[in-house]
C-alpha cells in the first residue's frame, strides 16, 4: 500500500471492494460503468493537464513553505478589517474540530441543536450590540449585507413611496469603498438609483426611499445620526447603517437612532484576516421586516414533548419557494464563522467585550495625543478606534513599510490609522516611532495610556446588552470547553456518520488540507496589504485560478464570490456586461429548466433578468422542443440559459450539447449551475458541454468544509469572451479590462478557505481528480442496486445509470400514511442524517454518497433504508402511533419510567446491531415548526417572553 498517495486516503471503498460493487452493478469495469453513464460525445479525450499529486507531507512542507513568502507586518489599515485574538478554546475546539466544521446546514434540527443554540446565541448578540429587534444568522460579509440591506428597503417600499416612483438609494460618502462598489453592482440591474455624498447636506427628496450610512465612518469619525434619522422618518426614508460592532459597545446603538436596518461584520470578535475571510456578515432590523430578512434566521419552538426546541425559521430557503419572486438569492450563511464570533462573546461576556473595547479606544487616543506631541494633526472630532492623521504621505510610507506596519494612505495629504485588540504601548511606540523616523523628529516613548474620555454623551452607549445567562457564565477555559462540547454532542457531523445529501457533496474535509488554516502566516494578512506582502497567497490564488481552469476547460476564474448564490450572481452579470459591450443590453430574457435550484431565478432577477421557465419531459430531462421553441420566441432578447449538468435530477442528459447550441444559434450565452460538478471533474467539463460560464461550489467538490451551513466559495469559471468582464475590487484592483463592479467585499473573496481547495486539487492530481469522480459514480450506483426493490429511483440516463446521485421515490408510501419527512426523523435513529428531502421533486429524497465513503458505511446506511421500509409496511394510514411518526426517540423516552409504544424500546432505538456500537441520540424529540413561526422568538430571551407567547 502506498503511504504516501492522498488519493488512497480520499477514496473511501478499496479495490476488492470497488471489485464487489461492479459486480453487483452487473458491469465489468468501472470504465464501463463510466461510458454507460456519461454520454460519450462529451468525454474528455485527454487527462487533466495537471501536475503530479504531493503527498501530504509534501504537500504540507509546500504550503508552508508558500506561508513564509507572506510577509505579516501589523496592518492599521482599517476599512472593515482588524487583526483579532481569537481565543486558542474556541480554535481548538471549534475552528480545528470536524465536529463543528464538518456539520451540514440545520435543516434537520432535532440532530442540529447544538449549533442551533451556538446560532441563537450568535443572534443575541446581535441583537443586543445594535438594539435591534431581530437578527438572522449571518450573511456573507459587510459589504453584501449592506447590499441586502439596500434591496429590503427597495422591497418594503410603502405604497405611496412605489407610486411616486422613489428609486434613488442615498449612500454617505463615509461608507467603506468596497460596500459601495458592491452597491453599485447590486442596485443597477433592479432599477435603483444610487446617490453617494454628504449625509449633512442630504435634502431628503422625496423620490428617496433609503439611505446608508456609516458608524463609525471609513476614516474614523463618529457622527451623532439622530438627527438625520429622525428627518429622514418623518419624509418615509428608511435608514440602514453599517456599523462596527466592537464600537457598540461603547457607542450608542443604532437601534436607539430609529434606524430600520443595521448591517456589519463580526470579523473582529476572534476570526482571523485570512487576507479577506471568510468571516460573518450581521444583518438586524425591525421585527415589523420579519418576513423579508434575507438569509436564515434561527428561533424557538417545541418539539412533540411541548419541549423548548430550536429550528431554522419562516423564510428559510425561500428563494426555493419564491423562486422568481425571491428578492434575495441567499442559500447559505457563515455559520462556522458566526458560531466562533457569537463564543467569543460568551467566554468574554459583557465586561470582557468592553473591556476589550475599551482598550482599543484608550489605545487610540494615546496614538492620537502622541502625534499630536510630535505636531501632527488629528482631523476625527471623535473616534473609537480610527484617527485621521493630516501628514505627507510619501515620506510616511516607506518608512512605516521598513519597519513593517501598514497604514491606511488616502491620499498623499492624509492616511488613517485604526488600532485593534493586539495593540498595546510596543505597538503605539512602534506606530509613533515611523512618523519620528519620516520626518527626523525627537524621539517620545510612550509609557502611559490616556484615560480622557472624548467620547460626547449622546453618542456614549448607555444601555445594557450580553446580559442573558449564557454570555454570564462560561469564564474560565474549563467550563468554555465543556460547553463547546455539550453543544457539539448534540450535533450529526461527518465524524459520525455519512451525510448522503444530494446535490450537496458532503465528502472528507481532510485534515491535512485544514491545518493550514490556524497557521498565522496565512491567517493575519489583511485583504488590503500591498500585493508585495502576500506573495504566499497569490502564488495559492493563481496556481488554484489555474486548476479550476484546466478542470472546466475555461480560459479564466474568478475567486471573489464567497458563496454559490454570489457565483450564480456573478456569472450573471458577467453575461449582462459581456451583452451590453455588444450593443444589445435589451437582451434580459433567462431561460431556465422547471427542475432548477430556487437560486437560479431568484439570482436571474437580480440581476435584472425576467425568467421564462422551460419544461421538462416525463423522464425529468430537459424538453429540447420546448426550449428550442422559447429560445427562438425570445431569440431578439435572449440573454441566457441557466443549466444544472449533470441535472438536478441526477442525471447526464444526453441533448447537452444541442441544447447549449440552440442558445448560442439565438444570440445567448449559457450558464452552468456547479452544483453538481462532482460528477464531471477529469471525465467531461463545463466548455466541452458548450457553457460560457459556470460557478463551482469550492464547498461542495472541492472539499471546503460546510460548517454546519458555511462558509460556502463560489467562484466562476468562464469562456475567452467574458474574461474581460471578470469583476474588479475598489482598493486592489482584481478581474478583467472590462471589470463589473465587485460582487462581495474582498479582492479574493475568502482567500483563507481557498487554501482547502488547493490542497485537495494539489495533493489529488489529475488521476486522482478523475478517479474521485469515477467512484462517485460509482457509489451512487452502487446505492441504486442495493436499494432496488426497495426504493424507486426516480430518473436515470438513457442506459439505466444514475450519475453522482439519485432521487428515491417515496410518494407511494402516503397510501400508508408515511410522508418523507417521516423516513428522515426515522433514519436520525439509526445514526443518519437524511438525504435531501423533497428536493428537486416533492415527496422524494436524492442520495449522494460521494467518493468519500466505503462499501461498509454505504451498506450501513442502505440496510438502514431497507430497514425503514419494512417499517414502512407495518404502517397503516388508520393508526398514526408508529415507530416512523414518533420518530426521532430520545435518550429521554428510552430512559422513562412509562412506556406505552405499540412497538418496543430496542426497536425504537436500536433497530439494527451496528447502533449498538456508535449510537447517536438527537437531544429532541420532532420539532413543530409552525408553533415556531406563529410565536416567532429568535434571541436567548427571557422565560417571560415563553410564558406570553404560550399565551
């Protein structure tokens, strides 16, 4: 065996037991399984032209060796982005713990309340730093919160404010650089008209319906806004202000302005730089907008017991259920991220985040007293971290780079200099050493902190917040790590079990391919250092460009978009730009198959494209006719299609390439959905098919962890004639000649994760690349043979062979009162997570294995399938007390005194021999959601709050 292939850890089931799994398939060969699955008119006829695969000892001596190109000076340049210490309890435990990384999106919660409760918590402090009233569980970062923010306020425009037409959107010129260019992106396709300038000179016209603004502003100043708030409510202007949230904690919240939305990033309470992220985007608002926060939002209910339960609320996945109506695209969130931010807040609670806070503003203004000592001016009439410095710039810069500290340079007259939680008087002297080395001044030591307050009362916070029990109890590591733990045991992650999701690619998250990531040399890089400083990270960034290209057969890629929703926006707009450049921006038509992800309307029309939606035959392909017919309809405006290949319905439809040529021939360009590349990589790609442009999940194929639903990478792939349009970043200039404006805040997007997706790509190679593909195709036809008889599988390709992944029928089972979510909860007793669930077809569940996993667990979890189907038949429509309706069975039921079941304790708990070895207990019993959106409770509140909602 060779030791050293990375390939042969990867890859879960052997030789002798890929040997037995053709057998049962009934083919000779896995190339023979390959060529009736895969149509072969699209196979590649040459291996990816890649380099040989390290090891992972080579691989890690390599990644190493590019982290010591970083250079990691101490970095003041602010703008959205400190340096942060990120407690080594929650690193280790949760950052470092595939019990916390490995997890899937909570869409299950009675196997998910652990991160529920982290989210929850995450929620409340939110909520409680802004005084707002309601919080969802994270977006994507700063800058595309302040653009969600933005698209909200459009959306809950007030009758009178439609009818008069007010699409203008004013943006104070205090705003970071890069949320404005991601405004400007987000605005132009829906029709709003963005107004940047002075927020003291706004004349509150009526044909405004929002405003932005900036606390405390990009440079440093802190404004008293309530003023500005108050007019702008009385001319029905709604506000939204992005707002630093280690600030909060001693300036007056925005909530107590009036304001409708508050937006940020929580990227200062303990998550590394990563040269951009990933880090966790906040959004709060008004509960009265309820129904309109983007993203999820996690809340409280019971389960069958009348238990306190937690579960995902009201408009999860609604851009699934709204489809084109959807005024938001976003499917994921940052939830590794938003956990380890909302545990910095516990283990610090309130005192230890003023504390904090504290020490950064004091810091501050013994900076600001000491230049003003050497005669420098200070411009920032108040400020909490963030001092505006009037001083030559030129001489400034070189010396303070010798001496390895980065300042935020304006212009050649100011530069702004934002102080974080590491600093202390080394770091200030340091700092005030560079302006004495500039400009030959007398050298000063700086030996005392300045304890004047300068901060005015009516901007001073004065209320309270962290006071919930939880942000009041967990102070010594001890009790921190045994809270970490109590959550993460009532979790399912991919260390227990397999987690068959499918279209979602739940496979290995490799350690040797995460370790890098606690690594310093990687992790303090702020996004916005001269390009010179992160050598390590753009050799990463541009071998990683390079690969993607080769595995989709694309002339170039686009890291930026930090999650599949961004990439399917992203590439959209390319489209939009690449038409516009051609003369014709009338073409806005997107067609796009019945059967598609809910992202691809929804992101459609951001990007300001209407959507014609196409039929699909019985066997769950697409209708070549119909859509030949509606492309030609169309064709003077057609802009594109967007395809999932292999289909969402799991299979390589054989018309691909005449489909793609039918949009072509009418003037369109064609978008591939990356959901499903798992399927492809070595055998076929996206430009063999005949797309323009495709996004990959990187969390998906190439093996970026899910976090328990994030943090999520969707880059975009695209043909020779969009490169040019590849989008741009404000402060490092990234993308094509023809740039779109930015798609998210950061140059790289998250360039930390990036480092996952190259260590896999690095350490597999070409072979190994194609060999993982092929055994996903494998496993999943594998699966089918197993569960046949059992199971229908819903479509296969035209020789019989599912692709990746398979859709089990399970409607037929309603005649004997069992619906799918049912075998969910059941299969959460046998130690599973279960599949996707009624997606992409109602009552049906899809299974994808991935190449991750071995015969062992494979047949475990098809013997539990079979095991639930003769349960199944036991069931009867009459009699709703059975093993499945009651299921998922807690330790709590096990262990009662009472017992009155029609069925035993072991066969509620225990039904095959495996679950006695490894058993997993969900810490609740089902939850009832609709309880839960009724009585809508989304902080750690008070039991009162409980008591009046049961009332």
């Amino acid at each position: 065996m060779n030791t050293n292939s990375f390939q042969l850890r990867h890859i879960g089931p052997r030789t002798k037991e890929q040997e037995t799994m053709l057998k049962a398939i009934g083919v000779d060969s896995l190339d023979q399984l390959i060529y009736e699955t895969i149509p072969d008119d699209i196979r590649l006829k040459e291996d990816l032209d890649l380099p040989n695969a390290l090891s992972e000892y080579e691989y890690l001596n390599h990644i190493n060796e590019l982290g010591a190109k970083n250079k990691v000076y101490k970095s003041y340049i602010g703008l959205g982005y400190h340096e942060a210490i990120l407690p080594s309890v929650i690193q280790r435990n949760i950052l470092e713990n595939p019990g916390w990384y490995t997890a899937y999106t909570p869409y299950q919660a009675e196997i998910a309340q652990g991160r529920l409760e982290a989210l929850l918590n995450y929620q409340t402090m939110v909520c409680d730093l802004t005084g707002m009233e309601i919080a969802n569980a994270s977006l994507l970062d700063e800058a595309t919160a302040a653009a969600e923010a933005m698209a909200l306020l459009f959306d809950v425009r007030e009758r009178a404010k439609k009818k008069a037409g007010a699409i203008k959107f004013f943006v104070s010129e205090e705003i970071l650089p890069q949320t404005l260019s991601v405004l400007k992106t987000r605005a132009i396709p829906i029709g709003i008209e963005l107004v940047v300038g002075n927020h003291e000179k706004f004349d509150f016209a009526e044909d405004y319906f929002g405003a932005l603004l900036q606390y405390p502003g990009k440079y440093g100043q802190v404004t008293d806004y309530t003023d500005f708030v108050a007019t702008a409510n009385s001319r029905n202007i709604k506000v939204a202000v992005a707002a630093d949230i280690l600030s909060l904690a001693l300036l007056k919240a925005p909530g107590e302005f009036g304001v409708d939305v508050v937006v940020g990033t929580t990227q200062r309470f303990g998550i590394p730089l990563g040269y951009g992220g990933p880090h966790a985007g906040y959004f709060a608002t008004k509960e009265a907008y309820k129904r309109s926060i983007p993203g999820r939002i996690i809340g409280v209910t019971k389960d069958m017991n009348g238990d306190r339960a937690l579960r995902m609320a009201l408009q999860t996945r609604e851009q699934h259920i709204k489809r084109e109506r959807a005024t938001s695209n976003i499917c994921t969130a940052q939830v590794l991220l938003a956990v380890m931010a909302g545990m910095y807040a516990v283990y610090h609670g309130k005192d230890g985040i003023q504390f904090i806070a504290n020490k950064v503003h004091t810091a501050t203004m013994t900076l600001a007293a000491a230049l003003n000592r050497l005669g420098f001016t200070q411009k920032n009439t108040t400020y909490f971290d963030t001092l505006l410095i009037e001083v030559e710039a030129e001489k400034l810069k070189p010396v303070a780079e010798a001496n390895q500290i980065n300042f935020n340079y304006i212009d050649k007259d100011h530069v702004s200099i934002s102080l974080n939680e590491t600093v202390s008087f080394k770091e200030i002297n340091a700092i005030v050493d560079c302006f004495e080395q500039a400009f030959n001044i007398q050298d000063i030591t700086i030996t005392e902190f300045v304890t004047k307050d300068i901060i005015p009362a009516n901007i001073k916070r004065n209320t309270s917040f962290l006071d919930n029990e939880v942000f009041n109890t967990y102070r010594s590591e001890t009790d921190m790590m045994r809270y970490i733990k109590k959550l993460e045991r009532k979790d399912l992650a991919l260390n227990h079990s397999m987690i068959s999701l499918g279209s979602c690619t739940m496979k290995l998250n490799a350690a040797s391919e995460m370790l890098p990531l606690s690594n310093p040399q990687w992790g303090n890089i702020h996004p916005f250092v001269p390009i010179n400083q992160a050598e390590g990270y753009q050799t990463v960034l541009q071998n990683l460009e390079h690969q993607l290209n080769v595995v989709t057969g694309f002339a170039a890629t686009s890291l930026q978009p930090n999650s599949g929703a961004q990439g399917e926006f992203a590439g959209l707009m390319v489209i939009r730009a690449y038409h516009e450049a051609n003369g014709e921006s009338h073409r806005n038509i997107c067609l796009i198959p019945a059967s598609a992800h809910g992202t691809n309307p929804a992101s459609a029309v951001m990007a300001g494209m209407k959507v014609v939606v196409t039929k699909t035959d019985e066997k769950g392909n697409i209708d070549v006719e119909d859509l030949r017919a509606k492309a030609t309809k169309y064709s003077e405006n057609l802009a594109a299609l967007m395809v999932t290949y292999p289909s969402t319905h799991g299979v390589f439809e054989k018309a691909i390439q005449e489909i793609t040529q039918i949009i072509h021939d009418n003037g369109g360009q064609v978008y591939m959905d990356g959901a499903n590349m798992n399927a492809q990589v070595g055998l076929t790609n996206p430009a063999t098919i005949g797309a323009d442009v495709c996004h990959l999940n990187l969390h998906k194929t190439f093996a970026i962890p899910h976090g328990g639903g994030g943090p999520g990478v969707g880059p975009i792939c695209v043909a020779p004639q969009l490169v040019p349009f590849l989008p741009t970043n404000p402060v490092i200039t990234t993308g094509g000649e023809q740039a779109i404006t930015a798609i998210s805040a950061a140059p790289w997007g998250s360039a930390l994760a990036c480092l996952i997706s190259y260590g896999y790509i690095t350490m597999l190679g070409a072979e190994g690349l194609t060999n993982s593909t092929k055994i996903a195709i494998l496993n999943a036809n594998y699966m089918k043979e197993r569960l046949q008889g059992h199971f229908n599988t819903l479509y296969t390709g035209e020789m019989g062979r599912a692709a990746h992944e398979m859709i089990l029928d399970c409607r037929e089972f309603k005649q004997k009162g069992i619906e799918v979510v049912d075998i969910a909860k059941r299969l959460m007793d046998y130690g599973f997570h279960a599949p996707t669930v009624s997606f992409p077809v109602a009552g049906t569940i899809m299974v994808e294995p991935t190449e991750s996993e071995s015969i062992t667990e494979l047949d475990r979890f098809c013997d539990a399938l079979i095991s639930i189907r003769q349960e199944i038949e036991n069931a009867t429509k009459e009699d709703g007390n059975n093993i499945l309706k009651n299921a998922p069975h807690t330790l709590e039921m096990l262990t009662s005194d009472t017992w009155d079941l029609p069925y035993s304790r072991k066969e509620a708990a225990f039904p095959l021999e495996y679950i006695t070895d490894n058993k997993f207990w969900p810490s609740v019993r089902r939850v009832d959601d609709a309880y839960g959106d009724r009585n809508l409770i989304c902080s750690c509140n008070p039991i009162e709050d409980y008591m009046e909602a049961e009332a």
